[in-house]
C-alpha cells in the first residue's frame, strides 16, 4: 500500500496556556471538524479522532464525529486513534463503523486499543486487570460478525449469541481495515500479525527504541503467521511537528504549548522530548529530516500521523500548522518515501 499521511487528534480540552482563548465542548467539537476539512484541503490523506470518556477530552462518540466530517468531505480517510476494543461492545462496533462506512462510501478505517485511562473500565463495567484477555476476545468476535453471518459464538465477556447476524454489512462486503494500536503490550502487536491487520506505534509517549522493539517483534510475527515477509508488514506510526521557518521561533512559541500538553508530563523539558521521541519543533527541513530518518526505526512503514492541536493550541494556529505542513512537508515526505520504495 501507498504510504499515507493523516492527522491525528486526542480531543484534549485544554485551556490555551497564553490565555488568548477561551475554549468549551461546543467550540471544541466544531473545531475538530475544522481540523479535519483543512487536512482534507492542505492534502493530507487520513484524518483520525481518539475516543475518551473523561475530562479533559470531549470525542466520547468518535462515529457520530467521523459521520459528520463524513458529510463535509469527499476524500480523506476516515479513522480513530482508538476505538476502545476493551470497554465498547463488538456487535455495537461492528455496526457503527459499518454504518459510518456506507455513509461515507467506504472511506473508513480504525485503530483498536486498550486507551491509556485505568478508570474507564469499571465505568462500563469491566476490570482492569481483563484488559489484555477483553482485547483478544472482542477482536476475535469483532473480526467474525464483518465477515460471517449467522454467527453462534459465546465467550467469557459478554452474552453468547445465536445465529446473530450484524446489521449494516460492510460496504461492497469489505470490512473496515484494522490497525492495532499499543504503547507497551507486545499481546497487541502478536493480535495485530495473527491476523494479518496493521500494527500501529504511537511513537510519543516513550523513546522511539522502545516502539522500535514492538514494531520488529511484530513484523516477525507478522511473518511468521504466513501474511508475506516481515518487511512487508503493515505499520503505522505516531508523531508531532510544529513548525516555524525558523527553528529559533518555532521552539519559543511553541514551549508553553508543550508545557500545556499533558502526553509530555513527567517526560522532561522540550528539548528532551524532542530528543527522544518524535516531537520535532524547527523549521520544515527539520521536520522533513527527522521523519525521513524515521524508516531507520520501523524500516518501510506505510502511515505517518500527525498530532496537531494539543496542549490548547488555538484553532487559528491549528489550521496554519496544518496549511505549513501541507504544502512545505508533507509533498517532500511523500517525494521521497516513494522513490525509496521504487528503488528498493
């Protein structure tokens, strides 16, 4: 598959640390429609939304949010960053996104995950402690109601079903490509290549070595399990830019966004950050050098998404990050990803 570029957001409500403005839910969900029409229009290919069910983020229904943006868009791909295999339901989620694939006419795809907030398990009533053996068993049934009708099926979560057929089919009987998404289960990454799905890496949250080993431990897997070789594994990848035609400025603007931006607390100062993970504060060519860079982590991988808007980054600068990235970054990166891939 071609290599993708997307956007990415959380939904953090967060206050602008400056004080310029003033934020709420209502502006807050409008904006990530926002967000998404100008990924649409700068060029990028995917746009994707979190789910979370606390404060400070507000995407608790990411389909009702993608099937709007849906309706305002004709081309990007649209997905999460995740859905919650863990605490939603499988027959729930084989609807809503086989619904949100017809009503987009196919432009839809998902990353799956545990989510990264302990108190949301008992909220829907499971436990924590399940939260790897919830995964593997809602995907198994998850994977089986989009292919299978008629489906008997019973298991340690849930209440058995008989003959049960999920309702709408997908969209030209194709089901929504999956990504499985992880921090720090190699559970995730050995689900993701059982079945031959992609395995996404969220690339912030920890040193890049550290994604580094869950993405060659899946590709072994991946080829292990008979889907091709272990280079032509599916992967995806993390990450985070803001951008200045002066890296100077770029850094003094943006270090109070940084402070602001929960992903990165406990982490160290920007320049840490920067050091070890995919954060990168600077002018285009910086950002262009270190992502390009990346491959020497992950190898050939074929989705890169960027994160945007956290830390409360007002919209305006939002959708200028974006218009930068879109016509300054993004066409070098594709350039040159594709004509190492047509020399290799």
């Amino acid at each position: 598959m071609a290599v993708e570029f997307g956007i990415f957001s959380v939904g953090d409500l967060t206050s602008d640390p400056l004080g310029t403005v003033r934020r709420s839910e209502h502006n807050r969900l409008r904006d990530i429609t926002r967000i998404a029409k100008k990924a649409e229009e700068v060029g990028f290919d995917v746009f994707a939304i979190g789910e979370h069910h606390n404060p400070p983020f507000v995407p608790s229904s990411p389909t009702t949010i993608l099937g709007y943006i849906a309706a305002q868009t004709s081309r990007i791909t649209l997905s999460t960053s995740t859905t919650l295999i863990t605490t939603n339901d499988p027959v729930k989620i084989a609807e809503d996104y086989a619904t949100l694939q017809h009503l987009s006419d196919g432009r839809v795809d998902l990353m799956l995950g545990r989510g990264n907030t302990a108190e949301v398990y008992p909220w829907f009533g499971k436990d924590l402690r399940d939260g790897i053996a919830l995964a593997v068993e809602n995907y198994a049934l998850l994977h089986r109601l989009w292919r299978e009708e008629g489906i008997d099926w019973s298991g340690r979560f849930r209440t058995p079903l008989t003959n049960f057929t999920a309702v709408p089919r997908p969209y030209l009987d194709t089901p929504p490509f999956v990504w499985h998404g992880s921090i720090r289960s190699p559970e995730i990454a050995e689900q993701a290549a059982f079945y031959g799905d992609g395995f996404f890496a969220n690339n912030l949250f920890m040193h890049m070595s550290h994604f580094e080993r869950l993405v060659g431990f899946y590709r072994e897997r991946f080829e292990h399990y008979g889907h091709g070789s272990a280079d032509a594994a599916i992967v995806g990848a993390g990450g985070q830019a803001f951008v200045r035609a002066r890296s100077q400025d770029a850094i003094e603007e943006y270090r109070p966004y940084f402070a602001n931006t929960f992903t990165y607390q406990g982490q160290g100062n920007l320049e840490e950050v920067m050091a070890n993970t995919s954060l990168t504060v600077g002018s285009p060519q910086q950002v262009i050098d270190r992502y390009l860079s990346m491959k020497e982590y992950y190898g050939e991988y074929q989705r890169q998404l960027f994160l945007v808007d956290a830390g409360g980054l007002p919209i305006e600068l939002v959708l200028e990050q974006l218009e930068l990235l879109g016509s300054e970054v993004i066409p070098v990166l594709r350039r040159e990803w594709e004509s190492a891939r047509s020399l290799s």
